[in-house]
C-alpha cells in the first residue's frame, strides 16, 4: 500500500483530498441543504439532537476523518518528515 501511495503523483493526491474537502465545504455552505435538513421532519431527533444539528456535526465528522487520511498519505509518502539540523552556535572570544 505505501509504494502505491508513493507512486501516486502529488496532483493526484491534492485532486483527491480537494475534492473530500469540497463536500463538506459545498454542504456547509449551499443553504438549500441546510434548509432542507433543518425543516425535515420538525422535530425529528436522533440520540437527544435534531436532524439540522445531526447535518453539522456529520459535517465535522466528514472533515476530521479527511484531515486524517491526508495525514496518513502524506506521512506514508514521506511528507510529513522534517528534518531540521541543530544550529551550530560557535563561541568566539569576544
């Protein structure tokens, strides 16, 4: 799985993850979505919320588990390694 990652061009992997991120961006942004969930079935509530709370919070959801994947890919590509060297500090006799 790792070498099929890093085969993958960095345009592949910024098309896909910008594509996973536009989801919940367009669902969050488009207000006919949120209307439509916030007026079904009024009072409709799954585990103590509303369905229009239920729509945000599965937006979160959505967004969280992105963020971890293209965590995991860039980390399996080798991206995600920084490799600072310690500044060398040379003591003069001033």
């Amino acid at each position: 799985m790792k070498q099929w990652l890093r085969g993958l061009s960095s345009r592949t992997v910024t098309t896909v993850f910008a594509v996973l991120f536009l989801v919940p961006l367009v669902a969050a942004l488009f207000p006919p979505l949120y209307l439509w969930g916030s007026h079904w079935k009024s009072g409709f509530v799954i585990l103590g919320q509303p369905f229009s709370m239920w729509y945000w919070n599965l937006n979160a959801v959505w967004i969280f588990f992105t963020i971890w994947a293209l965590y995991g890919v860039q980390s399996a590509r080798g991206e995600n390694e920084e490799h600072v060297e310690p500044a060398v500090v040379q003591k003069t006799g001033v």
